[in-house]
C-alpha cells in the first residue's frame, strides 16, 4: 500500500514538472525578424541602436538565437531612408524599429497599409513629425521614445558657465521637423537667461562648413541639438568654433566625448533600452503598437570635457565638476 501512494505521488509530481516544463517552453519568444533602420551614423543613434537590442535581450530575444536582424543606415539621405523602409516591407520583417525621425516617418508611410509594426526611437517632436495626433494619441500601428531635449537645463548651464555671453547660435537642418520644434523651445525660454538665439538653417551636410563658419563669428557659442545632420558633422561644427575662440556645447553625452566642451544630455542606451522594451511587448503579441502610448525619456545629466575647455582657456569649477555625471578628459574623434 505504501509503494502505491508512492508511485502516485511521483507520478504526480512529474506531471506537475511535465506542466512547468511545458509552460516555460510556451514562454519563451518566437523567432522574428527586426528590420532597423537608422538614419545617420552617429554616436547617439549607435547608442540607440545598442540600447534598442540590449532591450530586446533582457525580453528574451536574443539575435542569432531567436531574433534576427537586418540593419540598414540612410547616411543622412531621406530618399535613401524611405527606401529602405519599402524594402523592410518587402521582406516581412516582424517589426520595424527606426532610429530618428526621418525613418521614423519613412517607416510609417512605409508600412501604413500593412500589418508590420514600427517602434520609432529618438524623435524629439513626434506631434510636429505626424506620428501622433493633438490629443497624443498614435496615428496608426506605430508608437515609441521621445528624445525631448532638456532646453531649459541646457541654458542654465550655458548660463552658469559663460556668465557674459548673450547670443547662443543653433545650426539646425531645415527638413528636420524635429530641430525646429526644439529652437521654438530655445526661443520661448532664451530670454529669461538674457540670451539671444541666432539660427542658421541648412540642407545638407555639405551646407554645414560655409553656415558654421558664418554663424561663429556672430554668437557667443553655439548650441547643437541632435540634429542628426550637423551632429554628422560634429567636427566641422568644432573646428570652425575652435577658429572663433568659442565654445560648442552638446545635446548627449557622445558629443561631448568627441569634443563639445559641456552638455545637459540624455543617456541614449537607456533610451534605446527603453524602446527595446516596448517593441517586445508587440512582438509578444502582449499590446499592438497603437496601443502602446508614446514614452518620453525624463532626467538629463551633466557631462564635460576638459581637454575641449582647457583649448578655448576655459576651467571648470570644482563645483562644476563635482556635480557632473561623465568628465571627459581627452577628446575622442570619431
């Protein structure tokens, strides 16, 4: 009789384990394929890029194992960026992550009449991009992670650091709806901290060194955004800032490491981390992308260089240098 209780018991119990195995086994992620599409090549859209897979590992998917990637760069090209997108559509990829936000409309005009979602990842503005409507609701079966910048931390640290200075320049590209929204922002606030904004518009990154150069000689310092053309050309920005004698302060932290002498920035692994998780939860099948609302990245930290400030005879104080998050004591050309 005790060896037949017994065998019940283990018969029980490895039918209980068979269950567990089983349910674990259904938990785990399905193959898929994840188009990216990013639109320049840059140290803030290759931190999101990195995020963006770190995000989907810590989901379970992991690529040469249950994720495959197919990975394309539009080299600051428009036309380029919506033909990747069409290909992407070709080729049935599960879901589109695209980096910035000339993809990020590219990838949505792409994929409008199809079942292929897109997660979008360093927008600044998607209200003024089209991807989400006045109430903030998703305009279709896209969603993703807005990159607003921290304007206001931004001139207060310029303030704190150039006590004298009264006209910021800011070279944007002109089809970039996302660097327009952002120096209406500048604008809005600039007078507060007794600064004048000086803006220069371009087209294309061949614009940059002759606009640069003719903006230098007007302001007290330059400005960038994550304007992925002139940040593209960071060291053009640079040399022409270093040949007027002042200081160009960035928008992250990678603008910083390669020559901005000081920044209020965003962490954009952590962005793209933060996007990976939402394209997750789609590829899950847990929420469409429409439903999941649009997240913005909060907090912005304290980065400088002080190898760029000691070239222009600048020295933080050790107050400065206390409360920053990064100090980059050379400049790391990319």
């Amino acid at each position: 009789m005790r060896k037949k209780v017994l065998a019940v018991m283990m018969s029980a119990m490895m039918g209980t384990m068979m269950m567990g195995m089983a349910v674990q086994a259904s938990e785990e992620p399905e193959a898929v394929t994840v188009g990216i599409s990013q639109f320049a090549e840059h140290g803030s859209l290759d931190n999101c890029r990195e995020g963006f897979l770190q995000g989907l590992e810590e989901a379970g998917y992991v690529e040469g194992e249950n994720l495959t990637v197919i990975y394309e760069n539009a080299q600051s090209d428009t036309g380029t960026a919506a033909t990747i997108s069409d290909s992407f559509v070709s080729q049935g990829v599960d879901l589109v992550c695209a980096i910035a936000t000339p993809t990020a409309m590219s990838a949505y005009n792409s994929c409008m009449d199809t079942e292929i979602p897109v997660i979008y990842t360093a927008v600044s503005d998607p209200l003024s991009a089209g991807l989400i409507d006045e109430e903030g609701a998703n305009v279709g079966n896209i969603t993703g992670t807005c990159d607003q910048l921290p304007v206001k931390e931004q001139l207060e640290m310029i303030r704190e650091l150039m006590p004298d200075a009264k006209t910021v320049g800011i070279l944007y590209t002109t089809s970039e709806a996302n660097s327009i929204s952002t120096i209406e922002t500048y604008k809005e606030l600039a007078g507060d901290y007794g600064f004048e904004i000086v803006d220069t518009g371009i087209s294309t990154i061949a614009d940059v060194e002759l606009a640069v150069q003719d903006l230098a000689g007007k302001v007290d310092c330059i400005s960038n955004l994550t304007d992925n053309t002139v940040v593209s050309a960071l060291q053009t920005v640079l040399a022409a800032a270093n040949d007027a004698g002042i200081p160009v302060f960035g928008s992250e932290i990678e603008q910083v490491r390669n020559g901005c002498m000081a920044a209020m920035g965003l962490d954009y692994v952590q962005l793209g981390r933060q996007t990976g998780a939402m394209a997750a939860k789609v590829l899950k099948g847990e929420a469409t992308a429409e439903e999941l609302p649009y997240e913005t990245i909060e907090g912005a930290s304290l980065y400088v260089n002080t190898e760029a400030a000691s070239n222009l005879g600048y020295e933080f104080s050790e107050e400065t240098l206390d409360s920053a998050e990064e100090i980059f004591d050379t400049i790391e050309v990319q």
